[in-house]
C-alpha cells in the first residue's frame, strides 16, 4: 500500500471511529432516562471521553502486546522480554527482572524468539495477529457493556463506548498492510506469509533469534558464523534482510575490525534506496561514528549530521554517537560528561546486555582518539 493509500486508509478508520461514536452517543440519548443539556453536563461528557481515551490508549496497547504473547506462546515462541510506556520485564539467566525501557516510536514491544525452521517456514501467523485480536475482542467486551449500561449509567456507558472503538481504531490500523516507517502487524503477515518470500523469513527468522541472544548476553562477535553470513549486501531489498545483514557488521564492531566494518555499512547504505526514512537515519549514523573516529572531515561531518539526523539521536538516545561527536568535534566536556553518564545508566538497564561490551569498547576507543588529537593539537 502506498502512501496516498496508508492515508485513505487511516482516515476511513478515523471517519469510521466518529461515525460509531455519534451512533452511539445518540442510542444513550435515546435510551437512557438521564437527561441533561446544561454546561455541566456537557463538560461531564467531555470529561468522560477524556479520561476514556487516556484509559483506552493504555488498556489497548496492554492488550495489544499481551495479544503478541499469547500468540507466540501458543505456537512455540520463547519469552525474551515484554514491555509497556517505558517498562520491561526481561528473561535473564532465567529470572524474570524489571528494566527501563525505549523504543522510538513504539509505546510497547513484546520480544519473543521464534522456534525452529520448518523448511522455509516458522509459526508466525498467531503471533503477529495476535495483537489485533486481543484489540478486538477487548473492544467486542466493551461495546456489550456499551449496550448493558446504556439505559441505567449513561456516563459509564459512554466510556466503554469510547474504549471500545479506540480498540477498534488500534486493532484495524494493526491490521490493514501499512509499511510506513514501522511496518505493522498486517504487513508482516502479508510479507511472511507469501510462500515466494523464503529468503525474507530466513533473514526475519535469524534477526529475531540473534536478538533474544543479545537479550541473554551473548556478544554479536559469538553468534553463529551461518547467521552472519547469511545475507550478502547484493540481496538487500526489504527491511528483514537489511535487519539480517546488520548482524554482520555488529560483528565486526564487536571483534574490533572498523574498518571491514565501516566498508561494510557503506557498501549497505548504497544499496536500499527505497527503505524508510528512519531506517535511513539509522545507518546514518554508524556511517557518522566512522567519520568521527576517522578522518573526521569538517564537510563529511556536515553532510551526514543533518537537522533530522541530530533529532533522531536526541529521540533514540543514541548517548554513545552524542559522547563521540562531543569528544571529537565540539570538544564540549561538559556535553561529554552528561552522555557519559547517560551512556552508563542506559548500560545498567539495558534489555540487550549482549551489546554492551562492544558499545563500552567504542566509548574507550573515542577517548583513545581524542587524547591522541589533544596532545598533537599541543605540540
């Protein structure tokens, strides 16, 4: 689906959620024997759908993520972490611990590692719808107590109405295809379902499997040689391949090759053209941290540290990228000293313990080069 195809789409499912509010709104008025029409009845309502919309959003993204959980469990997914509006419950040595958690543009994520390969396939089905199912059935319980309290509680009717098709409005919005720069549930069922997309479900596949390692604490330099070179830089066409491909240059990172690594990242940032505009900014980003440990030209800095890449650092707080241009360009101490700190506590809460080390090792080598300049800036 298109652009002007995810836009049609969204505001048919916002046209559609208005039009079974006011349907709604005018059955409690019909039914019910509260009447009213004054100031304060009016701001009752409001305060009602309010409160219902700020309840809605937080109970359906819940129910959204436990949906996810149900639906892998149910088909042989393993527990990495659950987490909702910056909390995580993450699996570590087989204890259950509480971590901080973020994720740009997502208010929650449910991580699960799929089991094995059967042929050129996985269960994926349930696990991805899963998420919209919960919305649904949710939103099904809420408008039945639409209905039960219409007549006898208006205001309380009135806020399981508006719960209910904000579940409504979530769970359609997961389910119609929409790439956009996250893709939703309903284009990976699509994408993963077609039986001619083997080599995009073996790339999502090891993705998923390599990130519940890093959630154990495996470092990407010990995974396994086949996943690494699984997918070559010429196959890079979607964004499960291009997730895939990545593994191989956190390896190198971690092994401490920079350069193989940086002429691997700037052979993948050639090749998908067509990629979102954040995923784009993401490889960006390693392609800056080169520059900076590098050459560090003044020109090169200026092409790739853009005003839309300088908010994507900020919103991801990519506290590493921040400490290495402070150390290597600005030469701001105290800018470097508040990421470093930033750096250390996301270290002691982070749900990916695996990278760590190799983030760690990257801080050390920026303070290694930026003495090495200060004293040849001195002589």
């Amino acid at each position: 689906m298109g652009k002007w195809g995810n836009r049609i789409s969204n505001l048919s499912i916002l046209a559609l959620s208005f039009t079974s509010g006011w349907l709604g709104f005018s059955y409690i008025n019909r039914v019910s024997d509260q009447t009213g029409g004054g100031v304060l009845w009016i701001l009752g309502i409001l305060l009602t759908v309010l409160v219902a919309i700020v309840l809605g959003y937080i109970f359906h993204v819940i129910i959204h993520e436990a949906g996810h959980l149900a639906g892998g469990l149910l088909t042989g997914w393993r527990f990495v972490s659950f987490a909702v509006f910056g909390h995580a419950i993450v699996k570590e040595d087989g204890k259950l611990r509480r971590k901080k958690f973020h994720a740009q543009g997502s208010a929650g994520s449910c991580a699960l590692t799929p089991p094995e390969m059967r042929g050129d396939t996985f269960p994926h089905k349930l696990y991805f719808s899963g998420g919209f199912i919960g919305n649904f059935l949710c939103s099904a319980l809420c408008f039945f107590l639409f209905f039960h309290f219409a007549s006898s509680i208006a205001f309380l009717s009135r806020g399981f109405l508006v719960i209910g098709i904000f579940g409504m409005f979530m769970g359609l919005q997961n389910l119609i295809p929409n790439k956009g720069d996250l893709p939703n549930d309903g284009y990976f069922l699509l994408r993963l379902g077609n039986k001619k997309n083997v080599a995009m479900r073996r790339a999502f596949w090891v993705k998923m499997r390599a990130q519940a390692l890093e959630a154990e604490g495996v470092r990407p330099r010990d995974f396994p040689a086949e996943w690494i070179q699984l997918v070559h830089i010429d196959d890079v066409n979607d964004l499960y391949t291009l997730a895939a491909a990545t593994l191989q240059y956190d390896y190198y990172m971690d092994r401490g090759e920079l350069e193989k690594a940086r002429t691997f990242m700037q052979a993948l940032c050639e090749k998908p053209n067509q990629l979102p505009e954040t995923y784009k900014l993401a490889l960006n980003c390693d392609l800056l941290f080169h520059e900076l440990i590098h050459e560090c030209r003044e020109e090169e800095i200026d092409r790739l540290y853009t005003e839309a890449l300088k908010n994507y650092i900020e919103a991801a707080n990519m506290h590493r990228l921040s400490y290495a241009y402070a150390r290597l360009v600005s030469n701001d101490v105290k800018k470097a000293a508040e990421q470093l700190g930033l750096f250390q506590k996301a270290c002691e809460v982070s749900t990916m313990p695996g990278s760590i080390p190799s983030e760690q090792a990257q801080i050390a080598l920026v303070d290694t080069i930026a003495d090495k300049r200060e004293k040849e800036r001195t002589k």
